[in-house]
C-alpha cells in the first residue's frame, strides 16, 4: 500500500491511500457511477472536511481531478483530514509536494475509532500497530509541516467501538484529550468526530476546556446539543446527512441555530447528499448540501454562502487569495 501521494521526481500524485470499499465492504454492489455535475454555487464556499486518501468511483479521479471539479461547482478550497496513520503520512507528504494544489490544506489527527486499535496493538486485519503514544506523538510532528490548518478528526465514537469496552473507551479519551492539548499548544482549530457521544464529548471539552475554535465536523445532534454548542462558541459543520429524508432532527438543529456559527463539508467520499445518496462522493457535490443549508434557515442561497464562507475563513485563517 503507498504511504506517500509523490512519485520519485516529486511530480504527479500517487493514487489515494485505499479504497473506500475497503472499509466499506457493504458498498460493493452500490452504484459506484460518479454523480453529474451540479449548477455551480452563485458564490464560492470551502469544504472543511474531505477525505482525498481514499479512491472511490467506478473512475478514478486523481487530487487534481478532485479539485478542478470543485472549483467548477463552486467550491474553490477544501481541508483534507488524515485520521489514521498511513493517511496522516500521505496527507502530510501531498501537502509538502511541489505539486500540492495552491487551494488545498489539511489536518490529521488519530481517528477515535484507530486510537482504540492502537491501544490494542494491532489493526482490524491483525497487522502489528505501534502504541497509542508513538502515534500521537508522529501526528504533533506532522502537523507543525506546511498546510496543517486543523488537528482533526478526534473525539469519540461509542457506534463502532463499544462505550462498555473499558480499554477501547479509554484510549479513545486518552486520545481526545491528548488533541485537544495539541490543538492548543499549535493554536489550531479542533475537529470532533461524535458519533453516539455526545454527552461524553461535552463532558471531556468542559474538563478540559475546549480550544478556542472547536468545530464539530458532520454534526449529528439535536436542536437542544446544537444549541449547547453554539453557545459555548463552537461550530456546527453540516454533511450531506442534512439532505437525508430521515434526517428532520438534523434539520431542526440547524433551523435552531441558524447560520452564525456554521459550515460545510462533504466527509467525501461517505454521506453523499440526497439524490445521489450511496453514489460516490467529492466536493463538487456540496451545493446538493448547501441547497438544504439555505432552505432550512430560510437564506437566500447566494447569501448562506457568503456566510459560510466567511466564517470558514476565519476559523481556519485562509487567507482572501486562498483560491488558486
Ligand atoms: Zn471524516
């Protein structure tokens, strides 16, 4: 398996890390066809949460490819996240290569769910894993490299890996409260993966003190935790999931809180947005998303993008020229 997205000359990018049927074995009979292109957004937003290590699609579409269909739809930056090893190193390597596209940046950290793995010492296939610590410790030296916009995604997951499994359910607080630290000491924003958690994330963030940009990436609370996050100054990052038909709680999030503390992310290739759900997924699908995102809060389409984008500026520091 590659670890790094350059060739011996530093050129063209290797193919992504991994397939994503890999990991998503349930997805081999899936329409695998690549959804068409969207009418494009009146004004650009900057997905904050991608995976570009992972290949999916009956045609492959290398970093580039990716990015020249975004900037066509709209959306012309995207935060690519690392979350286990080998992706962290291939994130890393892509942003450092002379090749990297001007209008990318990205963030890595130890996913919760491989930071059980890493407690246990080996991975789902039995492959030997180095420990929990050693892992860390190479993420904190990877994200001081060019790029690194975000220590992310972290936090906890109790849907794939057992809240009533002692040794998974510490290594992943171990894990989260070691990235909060780091998204400190760097002065860096903070992903948090939460899924099926988020009583317990709230409860590490308050223990701890939250950074001071704490994004919720993929949101997936109610009207009333959403509300509690806004509050405390967090933001609310919303996927293809809003789209969702069974997704009404999601939406009453969002109706709740409105656009002040908001943003967009596709989590490609998963969560394709309604009506390409289960097809594959990339940033050039977010105005699917950001259709919903100014319906529910009742925005002119060209003004919740503007919003959107402003505050992803912020959070992440792009700078005006960001886009290539
Ligand atoms: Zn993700």
């Amino acid at each position: 398996m590659p670890s790094s997205p350059q060739n011996q000359s530093g050129a063209a990018p290797m193919p992504p890390v991994r397939d994503r049927e890999e990991i998503d074995p349930r997805g081999s009979k899936r329409d695998r066809s690549w959804p068409p292109a969207p009418e494009p957004l009146p004004f650009p937003v900057i997905d904050n949460h991608c995976h570009l290590d992972f290949a999916d699609g009956d045609e492959q579409f290398s970093v580039h490819d990716h990015v020249a269909r975004a900037a066509a739809a709209g959306v012309d930056a995207q935060i690519t996240i690392g979350s286990d090893l080998d992706a962290v190193r291939w994130t890393a390597a892509l942003l450092a290569s002379e090749d990297c596209p001007a209008s990318l940046r990205g963030g890595v950290a130890v996913h919760p769910n491989e930071a059980a793995l890493h407690a246990r010492g080996h991975d789902l296939q039995g492959r030997e894993l180095v420990g929990l610590d050693e892992a860390i410790a190479e993420v904190s030296e990877l994200l001081r490299g060019p790029g690194m916009v975000v220590v992310g995604e972290t936090g906890l997951d109790w849907f794939r890996t057992s809240r009533d499994d002692e040794k998974s359910r510490n290594a992943q607080i171990d894990s989260f409260r070691a990235h909060i630290a780091l998204a400190k000491e760097l002065d860096l924003p903070l992903q948090i993966h939460d899924r099926d958690a988020h009583r317990d994330v709230l409860e590490v963030l308050e223990a701890d003190g939250a950074p001071e940009r704490t994004v919720f990436h993929c949101f997936s609370g109610d009207a009333d935790f959403a509300r509690t996050c806004v509050d405390r100054g967090w933001y609310l990052s919303f996927a293809g999931t809003v789209t969702f038909k069974n997704a009404g709680g999601l939406r009453a999030a969002l109706a709740e809180v409105g656009l002040g503390q908001i943003m967009v992310e596709t989590d490609a290739p998963f969560l394709t947005p309604v009506p390409y759900r289960g097809r594959p997924n990339s940033s050039y699908l977010i105005p699917h998303t950001m259709q919903t995102i100014a319906e529910v809060t009742g925005t002119g389409l060209e003004q919740a993008c503007r919003t959107i984008r402003a505050t992803t500026q912020d959070v992440y520091r792009f700078s005006e020229g960001v886009a290539a």
